[in-house]
C-alpha cells in the first residue's frame, strides 16, 4: 500500500467531477432575469440569422418544429455559481440552421426578445455544441426559462444561453454582449473560471 | 415596447417577475459614491422621463444589478460586483442630478 491511500481524502462523490470550479449543485432552476419576462406567441415568433453582408436567413415557428430535433442531455453553470446536472432538452442543432448560411464571419452576437445581446466566437455555436431549445425535461419550455426557445450553449456560463432568442448576427470583429460590456468575461468558460473581466 | 410582453413587471403567473424600487440600489452604490445616489435626479436616455433613481425598477435576480426606467423599460444603469472591482454603468442617463449641501462647497 502507497503512502497517500486513494481513500484518504474521501471519494469524491457522484456529480464531483461534473462540477466546475467554484460551483455549487441546485436540484431547482433558479430563474434569473435583467428585465420584464417577453412573451412570444408562437404564431409571431421568428429566428432570423444574419450574415456580415446583410442576408438573412428565416425560421418561423413552424419552420423550426419542421426541422429534426435532439434530445441533449447537458450539464449547464450559472455564473452565479449554481450548476445543474443532467438537464434533459429538445431542440434544433445550429449545425441544422446554419447548413445553409455562407459566411466568412467568426464571431457571433446572439439577441433575444426583450433586447437582450450576448456575443460568443461562432465556432462554440458549431460541431455539436448548441442548439435553440424548445422543450424543457418534457414540457413546453416556460416563459420564465427563456420559452418559447432559447439558446442553448451547455459548455460556457450560462448567461450565453440566451433565453427569448430572436436571432444571431454574425459578425467579422467581436461585440460584446449585455453582461460582457457590464463586466463579466467576454468568453465564459466555467472550466477556467472565467467570470468576470480579467479573469 | 415589444408587443406581446407580459408587461413592466409584478405577478406574472410564474412568479414576481423580479423587480424591486430603486432603493434596492442604496446599498450597492453606497460602496462607491459618498452620496445617497437613490436620491439623485436622472433623466432616461430612451424616453426622456425625468425622475429620482429611487423611483427606477431594479432587476437583482440576476448576474448585476439592472435598474430599467419606469415609463419605457430600458435599461438606466447597471452594476456589477465582482470581488475586486465594481463596474459602473450609467449610459442609459443623460445625466444625474445630485442633491449636494451648500455646506460641502468648498470656496
């Protein structure tokens, strides 16, 4: 037997390993918000991506329900320092929605519904990593959780999930988002505890 | 406005939609001015409403603080606390109007 037994400082329990740095486990889902809950009727609602040169590329509702589907299952951190784990939502893949866009642009700026903006390199919408979702653990993705759809990007802060989405610009220079121009990190990885400026 | 928003706050059928009066602010801007900032006088740069901080709503269940004007939502300033700087942001005010002692003039 070594000197440092692997049991000496306890195991570390289930989730551990999921969790970023200082982070803390929530059953619940917290609801945050910087503003009056928008409320979108399906039958109005539309995502609209816009390229560095103007064009644009629709979605109504319909549309969207239109395109298949996935069902992630994802850990997701807010930068408020609660996580929870295995999330289970449906949504369309942005690899879906962007099959057809041509653009040259690298960097992307998300708007939502009631205004709000958040800015993240176009390669973290890509491969696998994002989607606009709209069921939530089953059900109807709730107003007060960013329904009818929100962005979802499970591997930074959560602040990038956009809820209330309404489009992507996609952009040749960085802008900073609502949060990234108040002080908090323009990229957001909860791996690198990248919260604020500086960090 | 957006159409189709549930509105400027209070009871949304899921919950208080989160805003309290702008003396939620005192506290936090304590830290940083010496004056009662809640007191002050600002104008909205989106509608032009003129009226005490105190009277703006404030958004804390969030990663800052976001105090929104009362006559059209948009945001008047914001404040973020991190554990070694606090950020400032006023762009949404033309300007404060703070209420000062003739006292504090210094000659």
């Amino acid at each position: 037997m070594g000197i440092v037994s692997p049991g000496f400082q306890g195991r570390p329990r289930r989730g551990d390993t999921r969790l970023p740095p200082g982070q803390y486990l929530t059953e619940g889902f917290p609801v945050l918000s910087a503003g009056p809950t928008p409320r979108i009727p399906t039958d109005r609602w539309e995502f609209v991506i816009t390229t560095e040169t103007g064009q644009e590329y629709r979605w109504s509702w319909a549309d969207l329900m239109a395109l298949p589907s996935e069902t992630p299952t994802v850990d997701i951190h807010c930068v408020t320092k609660w996580s929870k784990l295995g999330t289970i939502w449906q949504g369309v893949s942005l690899d879906t929605l962007f099959t057809e866009v041509d653009s040259a642009a690298d960097f992307a700026l998300v708007h939502s519904y009631g205004g709000y903006t958040t800015n993240l390199p176009l390669e973290d919408l890509l491969d696998g990593q994002a989607w606009i979702a709209y069921r939530y653990e089953g059900e109807a993705l709730a107003p007060e959780h960013g329904g009818p759809a929100r962005l979802l990007v499970p591997h930074l802060y959560f602040w990038k999930s956009a809820k209330w989405v309404r489009g992507i610009q996609l952009l040749l220079t960085d802008e900073p988002g609502f949060w990234e121009t108040a002080g908090y990190h323009n990229y957001g990885d909860p791996w690198r505890e990248q919260r604020y400026q500086g960090d | 406005m957006t159409e189709g928003y549930a509105g400027l706050g209070g009871y949304d059928g899921y919950g208080y939609d989160g805003y309290e009066d702008g003396n939620a602010l005192a506290g936090p801007l304590r830290e940083i001015f010496t004056v009662d900032v809640t007191a002050a006088t600002c104008r909205c740069v989106s509608c032009g409403r003129t009226g005490e901080v105190a009277t703006l709503r404030v958004y804390r269940h969030a990663p800052g603080l976001v105090a929104r004007c009362p006559g059209c939502d948009a945001v008047v300033l914001r404040l973020t606390r991190a554990p070694h700087a606090a950020w400032l942001d006023l762009k949404g005010t033309t300007a404060l109007r703070i209420p000062m002692s003739e006292d504090a003039v210094s000659v």
